[in-house]
C-alpha cells in the first residue's frame, strides 16, 4: 500500500493527491499520513509546489467529506453498513465517530480532522444528523488544512534534509511501511468477515 501511494503521487502528482485525499476522506484506507508527507518529499525535489500541494490535499478532503455527507445524508446506515463494509467500514467505526459528534457538534468536525479513525468517518454521522452543510464545509476546511500542511512541511523538510537523515529514517520508515500494510490488511479482514450480531 505505501508503495503504491508512494508511485502514484510521485508519477501523477497533484491529481493523485486530490483524488487520493478524496477517497481517503470517503472512509478508504488511503492514508493522508503517507500521501500528504509525499506531495512535501515531492515539493522539496522542485516537482511540485508546497503551497499548492497543501490546497490540493485540502481540497480533497473537502470534496471527499462532501461525498461522504450527501451518501449518509441520502442513503443511511443501510449503505455504510452494507456495501461500505466491503471495503472496511464497520459498526465500531460509525460509533467512535459518532460519539464523538454527539459530544461536540460541528467542532468535532474540524477537531476531529487530526484524530485517527474520526477524521475518516466523521463525516458520516455529520451526513446522518443532516447538519448545516454550509457550517460542515468550514468547519472540515479549518480541521483539514493544517493538517495537510503539517504533513506537507514535514515531508518537505524532510526531503530538504534527506542526506543528513536518510540512515535513520530509512531504518525507521521499514518498520513504519510493515506497520501500515499490517493495519490496512487488518482493516479490510475486519471489513469483510462476517459480523457475529448479524448471525
């Protein structure tokens, strides 16, 4: 999985950054942890420009939350928990997240931008409570911009430093890529055994 996000940003460039932040936003196991930091490695070599990178990621996330919304605003919990189960959406998911937003309204919107599992889902109960989309996109713009430009910057320093710091973080990053395709094969088992309540 991080090879292939690693190639698809590097050949496609800020294309596959937006769509990739889309799906990611959409509840698909498409890290922003790995594509954001690679738009910032991207940047540092001169192929891409930061800034630019950094509003692209946004606007992803934006356009993929939208999506998100509008398919549990129109569809419900039948398609989350049914065909979104096929790619690893599951009870527990739409429950952190909408705990979560019950607790804080629309600020868990943005909050929630930076926190693993709510930041993918959040955007679902959002949908279900049919809160004000117009709140819903300003609160999702604030939450998901410095996210992606801390992610952005950090690859880009990074990439600005890399001879200083490629030992390390080579060594670092073996374990970090094991770790990533381990959740994500994790994740999508989960999503496609069957679920004990439903026997």
């Amino acid at each position: 999985m991080t090879d292939l996000l690693v190639h698809l940003v590097r050949d496609y460039g800020l294309l596959a950054v937006f769509v990739l932040m889309v799906a990611e936003s959409c509840g698909l196991p498409f890290p922003s942890e790995i594509i954001m930091p690679v738009a910032g490695l991207l940047a540092a070599a001169g192929h891409v420009n930061l800034g630019l990178a950094v509003l692209i990621g946004t606007a992803g996330n934006l356009c993929g939350s939208l999506l998100a919304y509008w398919l549990a605003a129109r569809f419900g919990e039948p398609l989350l928990l049914g065909p979104g189960r096929r790619v690893g959406i599951r009870p527990h998911h739409l429950e952190i997240a909408d705990g979560w937003f019950q607790r804080h309204g629309l600020w868990a919107v943005g909050v929630g931008r930076v926190l693993p599992v709510v930041r993918t889902y959040i955007s679902f109960p959002a949908g279900l409570a049919r809160v004000d989309p117009l709140g819903f996109s300003l609160a999702t713009a604030l939450g998901a911009l410095p996210w992606c430009a801390a992610l952005g910057v950090s690859g880009y320093l990074l990439g600005a430093n890399y001879d200083r710091v490629s030992g390390p973080v080579g060594r670092v990053a073996v374990v970090f890529a094991a770790a990533l395709v381990l959740t994500v094969a994790l994740w999508m088992w989960r999503g496609r055994r069957p679920d004990p309540k439903d026997a």
